[in-house]
C-alpha cells in the first residue's frame, strides 16, 4: 500500500508521520507531503531531533503535495481543513482521510511549528499512538 502523509508545510508533523510509519509499516510505501509546503526545504531541527531520538528513519526533504499523490492508495491529513482543502483542490477521490479519522478518533494533530521541544514530543506521541492503530488495519 502506498500512503501519503499530509500537513501544511511538510517540515514537522507530516515528516514525524513519515517516518513514524516507515517502521512500524515496514512492507507499505510511505511518503510525506505539505500543501504550502516549499520543496527541498529542511524538516525542522526540532522534529529532526525527536525523530532521531526514538532512532527512526529519517525523513525525505520537504514536498508540496501534487496531482501525481492522489495516486496513493491512502491519503492522510493532519487536520479537517487539510482533507477539505485537499478535496477542494482535487474532489474526492475516495482515499483521502484526516488520520484520526480514519483510525476511528476525533480531533485535529496540533502544529507543533514555533513550540518547545516538549511540544513537538507531544505531536510526536500522538502521532505514535495514531499510526500503530493503522497497523492492525493493514
């Protein structure tokens, strides 16, 4: 299965995701997009760092989400506002979900972007927790 991780700028949460996902769904193809986000940009030092503390893989630069992801087989936003807007720009393809949604929880994950470490450990965390109920979807 091919997934797409989804979030604004593709330098904090979306990359955690990725790389979250890479280990725990070891046979899929998993990649990370942002919807204003600017390619080859650095995934910010702070995620960079909480990814390196739980010994993940790290993720690709940053990318702007385009017509060639919607053939992923599942598309995975951050936020509410992120799938519409993603429905909005491109219909509604059927795949696209916002995460906690598509593992059966309520709620937006937070932009960690400008915060203290802690709060990047946090949407780290709550990413974490996320993707592993993905893992018994699979």
């Amino acid at each position: 299965m091919r997934i797409t991780f989804v979030c604004t700028g593709n330098t904090c949460r979306s990359p955690m995701a990725e790389s979250i996902a890479k280990k725990i769904l070891e046979k899929d193809v998993i990649n990370s997009r942002g919807l204003f986000a600017v390619d080859g940009q650095s995934i910010s030092p702070e995620s960079l760092k909480v990814i390196a503390e739980h010994e993940l893989p790290e993720p690709t630069r940053a990318k702007q989400f385009s017509k060639a992801d919607l053939e992923s087989d599942l598309i995975l936003t951050m936020t509410e506002m992120h799938k519409q807007q993603l429905i909005y720009s491109y219909d509604d393809n059927g795949r696209i979900y916002q995460l906690g949604e598509y593992v059966g929880e309520s709620g937006d994950i937070g932009d960690p972007f400008g915060g203290s470490i802690e709060t990047y450990r946090q949407t780290f965390k709550e990413l974490q927790h996320l993707i592993s109920k993905l893992q018994s979807d699979s």
